[in-house]
C-alpha cells in the first residue's frame, strides 16, 4: 500500500510539469503544438488556438496538482499508522523481554533509564522505517526517474543536475560521524534526566522528611541543565548541517539556471523546457535534502536503536531446558544440600548451606542482620542461582522445573505488601487470575481481610492508588495473605512485617499468618518470639551459615547466639522490645 502510493507520487511529480511547460511554450510563448499531444486535443474536439491551450494545460496542471496532494494525504495516513503499528510491535516485545530479565538486571538499572528505553527510544523503528530507510529509497528512485527524463530533454543540463551529488554526499558523510556521539551522548542525558525523576518521586517520602527539597531541586537542575546543553549542541549542529545543505543546492540551481539560460539565448532549448528542467531539478534537490534530513533524523533513531539494541542484548533469565517438566501438585519437601552463594563478586552470601523441610513444616530462620536469611529464601524461588550444592523440591533440582511453574508453586508475603493499581479485587485476584469473586472473598476472610475491605468505600471494587495508597501497613499485609490464600501454593515464603504495625492489627496478622502457613513448607524470616514458638524448627544463620538447629526449647539450652536473638525478638503489643533482627 505504502509502496504502491510512493510510486503515484513520482509518478504524477514527473507529469504534472509538463503542462507548466506548454502552458509556456505555446499558449504564452506562442510556438505551435505539434505531435502527439495537437492530434490529442484535435480527438478530444479541443483547438490549439493558444487560449484553448492555456484553458485546458492550466486545468489539466490544477487537477494534476489536487489528485498529487490527495496521493500525499492518503500516504501521510498509512505511514501514520504502520510507524504506529510498528512501535506498538516493539514496545511489546522489549516489555516481554524486561520482565524476563533477571533481578540482578532490575536491581542495577534506574527505572527511568528501562523506561525511556521502553516509551522514547522505541520510536526509533518509526524513524528508521518510514523516515529512515522508505525516504530514501523513494529519494533515490525519484532521483533516477527525474534523472532518466532530464537525460531526454538535456544531457548536459542532466549532468550538471548530478554534480551536486558528489559534495553532497562527501558532506553528509563528514555530518554523521560528527553528530552520531553527540547524539548518543543527548539520549543519555535524557535518561539520566527520568532516572532521576523516578528516583525522587518514589523516595518522596524521605525527601520531605528530611526537607530536602531544595537540595534535590538543585540536583534535578543540573541534570536537567546537562540535557539542555546537550540539545543545544546537538540542535546547533542541525542548524549548519541544514545550511550547508541550502548552499549546496543553491549553488546547484543557480549552475542550472545560468546553462540554461545560455541554450535559451543559443536557441538550443525553449524557455518552457528551462522552466521544466529547473522543476525536475528542484525535485531532485528536494529528494536529495531529504535524504540528507533523513540523515540527521537517523542519527537520533540510531542512537535510539542502540540502546533498544542493548536491552535486548542482555540476556534473559535461564531459559528451561528443553526437557525441564512443569512443577505441578507439589508436595512441598525442600532440600539444599551445600549450597553457596554470592551476589557477583561479593564475599560469600551463603556458605555450604544445607538442610531438609518435609512438606508442611513451618521452618523460623533467625539470625542477625544480613546473616542471609532474606537471600536463602529467594533462592527457592531461583530469584538467584546458586553457586555450588543443589536445591531440591520433592526430589528434584529446582533447575528440572519450568521456572514459572516453580515460581506458581511458591508464595511469598513480604514486610513491604505490594500492591499495583487496580481495584482491591483485582489485587487479590493477582494471586490466582482465574479465581471467581466467591473465592476471592473466602480467602479475604481467611486473612482477616474481609471486614475492613467491605468498610472501604466502594468495598472489594475500591481503586486502590498505586502502591496501595490509602490502606494502612496492617491492611496492605493482609491483603498480602489473601493473595497468597488464593495461590494454594505448597511453599510459602514469609517475611514477617514489624514495627509497622499496630496492636490490633499485628494480631489480625499474625492470626492470619497462622492461618495460612498450616499445612504448606514454610521458611518465616522471624522477628517476634510468638513465631518462633510456634515454628516447628528454627534455624539458626550467622554470616551465611546455619550455626544451629533445632526446635525454641532445645535451642535456648544449646545455642548462646539465639539466647541473644530471642531478647531482641518482640512479642505482639510489646511496644518496647519491638526490635527488627534484620535492622
Ligand atoms: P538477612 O535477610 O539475613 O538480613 P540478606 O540475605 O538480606 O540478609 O543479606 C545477606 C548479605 O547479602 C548482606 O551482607 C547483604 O548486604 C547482601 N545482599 C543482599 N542483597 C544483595 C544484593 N541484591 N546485591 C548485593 N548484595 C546483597
């Protein structure tokens, strides 16, 4: 369609000055029509009288002139939605590809940066397509056609028409290499600009508390002051590359008209053919300062495509193995077996760890802060591979699953509940996508959610604001559990919430949680002594090892390490003992 409506466009471009030239040569100039297009007005019933010639050359050239204009609309409308289509296209594609990226990658980019790569750099393939590589394939085409006809009419003329091809060429060469780090060096700017954006947005909260907004604004302000001058630079740069390029053609024109001027003086050409002949040239020019935008225009999509390019050059999570099998009704026994780990070229974050869990046992990890208890939790969801020793659910290694399947199998309820935009039914429902609104309110009940859900406003079709905004720390937590009730997964993971919580609350929570860890394997990142009673065993981690084992009683007896731990743990409405073992 695209294509097909290009080639009406040159082709009415090569025509319609062909009545601007008879118009005058002959109705003005007064020269006689002959040949072909005499007997085609004779046929028509037409004179040639010179007035007849200019009634029907000047319509012919204004309907040629409306229909040019309709081919050009029609074209503006299909390159305006396949530019569309195509960003659409690659916006789903390199979302797909950044969800599937691994923490490690999403802990180490800013978020402003992943999205301006998403919603900004993606126009790049509209650039490179429909103002990149079709402008100039048109260019060239039109460029030959209008060449093959000037070759008829002039050659020498046609020849001098081409010779602003070389410098041209030279020029835009010389341009590109210039502008293309320039380029880079703005879209960088850019993303440093959301990145910072991002950052403050979210850490609001910190900002106003510590009433730093004068000190951020200053920071922004650099930023924002990099980017300008770097578009400036860049614009600048624009600016002569645009003159140079009107000289050239200028001086192009200008070689036509004084040749041509000089065959019209010698009588070796009429002034209508001149007049022709400078059209077609300008159309060549027209084309040729095209490509030569295009040019500048490309180097800002190139620059774009690069980083397009590096995202989905970073490589994904571990795709499965061709013959991994679904993780489906497991039992829940989990085993690691020595494993170590990491985080890059860190010392060693877990070190030969190794233990067992039968299927529903609830399992207390206890330790100081930073002793690994947080990071042997997301190993079991293969948030992160270990480096040496193997982990096993039901006997199998967790690499022989299909990670997403695992990952079904698994459900965590994290200190921090979160929670997306959307209302609160389509939050829990995020727990099990297929849930009817019956189970939804079963498991809200389960979580001790239900009461206070049906006091919101709009009860379960409340819009919770992004990052569940309006519902207090307790809330969200308990929501947190429905979701998790609505998983039925096996495995729960569970990060208990702290000093966030009052009274009441931290008891609903803590019933909740109860409620929901029967009969599923539990790992409970501990900090109240409540929990650790009632866990059927508690592991004890220092510096990435387990240094004891064993249930609250036999512990106590043996392990001088818990004995401190437990006087820091706090007990539910112990104001004053509530302390978070992981700081
Ligand atoms: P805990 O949950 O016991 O407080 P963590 O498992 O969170 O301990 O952390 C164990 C160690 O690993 C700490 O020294 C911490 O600094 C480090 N660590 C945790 N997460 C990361 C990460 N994403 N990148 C690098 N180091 C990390």
């Amino acid at each position: 369609m695209l294509a097909s409506l290009s080639v009406l466009e040159i082709v009415l471009r090569v025509i319609s000055p062909w009545a601007l030239a008879i118009v005058v040569d002959h109705a003005l100039g007064g020269a006689a029509l002959t040949g072909v297009v005499a007997d085609g007005l004779h046929m028509l019933g037409l004179g040639t009288a010179r007035k007849d010639i200019l009634v029907v050359f000047v319509g012919l050239g204004l309907g040629m002139q409306l229909v040019h204009q309709l081919v050009v609309m029609l074209h503006g409308r299909v390159s305006v939605s396949v530019g569309q289509i195509l960003i659409r296209d690659l916006r789903e594609k390199q979302f797909g590809h950044v969800q599937a990226l691994t923490l490690r990658h999403h802990a180490r980019t800013p978020t402003g940066d992943a999205v301006q790569r998403l919603q900004a750099d993606t126009r790049c393939i509209e650039q490179l397509v429909l103002r990149g590589l079709f402008p100039i394939v048109f260019s060239f085409l039109t460029l030959a056609v209008m060449f093959g006809v000037l070759v008829t009419i002039d050659v020498p003329l046609a020849l001098l028409a081409l010779a602003i091809v070389p410098p041209l060429y030279v020029w835009l060469r010389f341009y590109a290499r210039r502008m293309a780090p320039n380029a880079d060096h703005a879209r960088t700017t850019d993303s440093r600009l959301s990145s910072r954006l991002y950052e403050c947005l979210s850490a609001i909260r910190l900002i106003k508390s510590h009433a730093r907004e004068d000190h951020e604004q200053a920071r922004f302000a650099r930023v924002a002051g990099d980017a300008a001058q770097a578009w400036i630079h860049v614009g600048r740069q624009g600016t002569v590359f645009a003159i140079v390029n009107g000289v050239l053609t200028v001086i192009g024109s200008s070689a036509i008209l004084f040749v041509g001027g000089l065959g019209v003086l010698d009588g070796r050409i009429s002034v209508g053919t001149l007049l022709l002949v400078l059209t077609y040239v300008g159309f060549v020019y027209g084309p040729l300062s095209a490509i030569a935008h295009t040019t500048n225009d490309l180097q800002h999509a190139f620059s774009s495509a690069r980083r397009v390019r590096a995202v989905f050059a970073t490589i994904p999570e571990n795709a499965d193995a061709p013959d991994a099998i679904p993780a489906a009704g497991l039992r829940g026994e989990v085993r690691f077996e020595d494993v170590s780990f990491a985080y890059g070229d860190g010392p060693p974050v877990l070190d030969r760890v190794s233990l067992t869990a039968s299927p529903g046992e609830v399992i207390a990890l206890v330790g100081p802060s930073g002793a690994g208890k947080t990071t042997l939790a997301s190993m079991l969801l293969r948030f992160y591979e270990a480096r040496s020793g193997r982990i096993e659910i039901d006997g199998v290694p967790l690499d022989h699953y299909q990670l997403r399947s695992l990952r079904q199998q698994i459900a965590i309820v994290l200190q921090d509940a979160l929670m997306l935009s959307g209302t609160v039914r389509e939050n829990l429902r995020y727990g099990l996508l297929a849930a009817t609104d019956q189970e939804i309110e079963r498991a809200a009940r389960a979580a001790h959610a239900h009461d206070f859900i049906l006091e919101l406003p709009a009860g379960y079709d409340t819009e919770l604001g992004e990052a569940g905004a309006g519902l207090s720390g307790g809330q969200r937590q308990r929501l947190s559990i429905a979701r998790a009730f609505l998983k039925n997964a096996p495995i729960l993971i569970l990060d208990e919430p702290t000093a966030a919580l009052d009274t009441i609350s931290e008891q609903q929570v803590v019933e909740a949680v109860h409620a929901l860890w029967s009969g599923r394997t539990t790992f409970v990142v501990a900090h109240r002594l409540s929990t650790v009673r009632t866990a059927t065993r508690i592991l004890v981690m220092d510096h990435g090892k387990i240094v004891a084992m064993g249930t609250h009683d036999e512990l106590r007896q043996t392990s001088l390490l818990y004995r401190q731990l437990c006087a820091q743990l706090a007990e539910p409405g112990d104001e004053s003992r509530r302390v978070s073992t992981t700081g």
